[in-house]
C-alpha cells in the first residue's frame, strides 16, 4: 500500500508521481496503437481533470493523415477537448504528452489556460529522429503571463522506445521532417 505522505526521489509525493506514471503509461499504450495503423505516429497527449483524474480526452499526432502541420498531438487534444466542453479554457485540466511539447505546442497550452503539462521524452531525445524546435517547454511557460506547470521526463524510455519501434522507424523515412538513421554525434559536419 502506498503512504499518501511519502515523497519520490524528485520530492514529488509518491501517489502523484504513481498517478502521472500511470496515465503515462495509459497514453503510450494509446500511441502505439497507431503502430498497427498505415499511419504510425511517436506523439499523443492526454487530457485529464486535475482534480478527479478523469480522462477528458485523448489524441495523436495526425501531420500525415490530415496534411496538416499544425495537427501535433498536443494541440489536437487541445483543440478536441475544448471543442468537447465548448469552452476555450481548460482551467482545472492536466495534460500528458508521450514528448515534451514543441513550442507551438507549449504556447497552445498555455493560451488553453491548461494547469499542468507533464511529458515523457524530451525534444533532445525526439531530435534523434525528427526535426524538432530547440526551446524547452519549461521556458515558454517561463516568458508567459499564464501560468502552468512543466514537468518532466516521465517514463523517458517508455514513451523514447515509440520513437525506436521498427514501425515508427520506417515511417520517419516517409516524414518531411523525418532523420532516418541519424543517431545523436552521427551528424557530420558542415552537414
Ligand atoms: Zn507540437
């Protein structure tokens, strides 16, 4: 049984760091069902009440499907779930993302009023196999006037092994903004 009162070794209290790591899970678990799908995607988001844990709404990275740069998982999940509470505020929500949001995705988050973000693979780590935007989530949210907490990594290899599935591999190389084979170190200079 787990003591409401003890911390994790990040001194967050145990409970909620069980909690994040469990709708983490539930999230990746969510993602890679796109594995079995002609349009495999690394990225999904979460959306739960802060307070009561309930889930709200879930959704993926649909680039490819929809043609659409802008359809991040992150920001669909917004776009869904206020569209789904016909507000445009998600005050009192919590948003889980298999990576740290891009900084579209943070300032969407942030304009959404959205109480927290947690994520699991970083953009360093999402880097390794796609073209990504070099700005922490914690500092967009840091020049803002509204306030959200960032949090993360969560379950890092988790949600980094949806990046290095043998499917999503093969689906980087079909990617406008996909780095096939690129390992971190491997980029060769003046390249
Ligand atoms: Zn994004």
């Amino acid at each position: 049984m787990l003591d409401c009162a003890m911390t994790s070794r990040s001194g967050k209290p145990l409970r909620a760091q069980v909690l994040d790591e469990t709708r983490m899970r539930e999230i990746v678990e969510f993602t890679a069902r796109t594995f079995l799908t002609p349009y495999p995607a690394p990225f999904g988001a979460l959306i739960v009440d802060t307070k009561t844990g309930r889930r709200l709404i879930r959704a993926t990275n649909a680039v490819v499907r929809e043609n659409d740069p802008s359809s991040h998982a992150e920001l669909r999940a917004v776009r869904l779930a206020s569209k789904k509470l016909r507000r445009t505020s998600l005050a009192g929500f919590t948003m889980y993302s298999t990576c740290e949001p891009c900084p579209m995705c943070m300032s969407n988050a942030l304009w959404a009023r959205l109480d927290r973000v947690v994520y699991g693979a970083t953009i360093a780590d999402a880097n390794c196999h796609c073209l990504q935007i070099h700005v922490p989530a914690k500092e967009i949210a840091g020049r803002s006037d509204m306030k959200c907490a960032v949090e993360g990594p969560v379950l890092r290899q988790l949600c980094d092994s949806l990046f290095t599935h043998p499917k999503m591999q093969k689906a980087f190389r079909s990617w406008s903004s996909g780095k096939p084979g690129r390992r971190p170190g491997s980029r060769k200079p003046g390249k």
